[in-house]
C-alpha cells in the first residue's frame, strides 16, 4: 500500500465523510489561499480596510503574522502557518480549528475544490 504524501496528491484517498472521523487535519497542513471576503469573516480586516488600498492590507497582515504573502494579480492571501507548517488557526493539541464557523471558504470547500478535487490527504501523520 503507498504511502500518503500530503504533496503528492496521487497518494491521497478517495474523500468519504466518515475520513473527517478522528482525522489529525492533514488538509490544515496545506497552504490555505484566501480572499477579502475571508479576512472579513476572520475578522482580520475591518470593512474600510477592504476597499481601501489592498497592498497596505497586505502589509500591516504580514508584519502580524497573520499571512505569508499577497498576490495582487489574483487578490489571493495565502494565511501563515505555524513551523511545523500547521495552519496558524488549527490548535496543535486537538486538531481542531479555532475559527470553524467563520474558516475561510477553501476551508469549507475543501475537498471538492484544491490540488485534487474528491480526494484528501487523511491517515498522514
């Protein structure tokens, strides 16, 4: 049986509800891209932040820790993650997410949208 690799997709399983069941959150170990809509509900930007200048947004973001980077062409804001490359919202100890109701809508959508759509990288540890 192969081995799953959370960046070979090929590897990953067939997603099933039942996968979530007791998973340690290996999705929440991928880089996570967000949008404006996502900082809002995050509450990580204020409504005026939103329509003013995105690229100072950006910045004042990434000196608190809060993003990796910023891609202006696609408006994207890819979250930090911890050292260990957990996402900085996924609490290390239960696996959960700290911010389930308001996870960005990668998050929500995850496994029907990312590297491979219907599948996911459970049983990686």
């Amino acid at each position: 049986m192969q081995k799953i690799d959370i960046y070979r997709p090929s590897t990953w399983k067939e997603y099933q509800n039942t996968l979530c069941n007791g998973c340690w959150g290996g999705c929440c170990t991928m880089p996570v891209e967000i949008k404006i809509s996502d900082l809002l509900s995050l509450g990580l930007a204020t409504e005026a932040e939103a329509v003013g200048s995105i690229s100072k947004l950006a910045k004042r973001l990434f000196k608190e820790g809060f993003i990796q980077s910023y891609q202006k062409g696609t408006e994207f804001f890819i979250l930090a993650q911890k050292e260990n490359q957990d996402c900085r919202f996924l609490n290390s100890t239960t696996r959960l997410c700290t911010v389930y109701e308001q996870r960005p809508d990668t998050c929500r959508q995850f496994p029907s949208i990312g590297p491979r759509p219907g599948f996911c990288p459970a049983g990686i540890k």
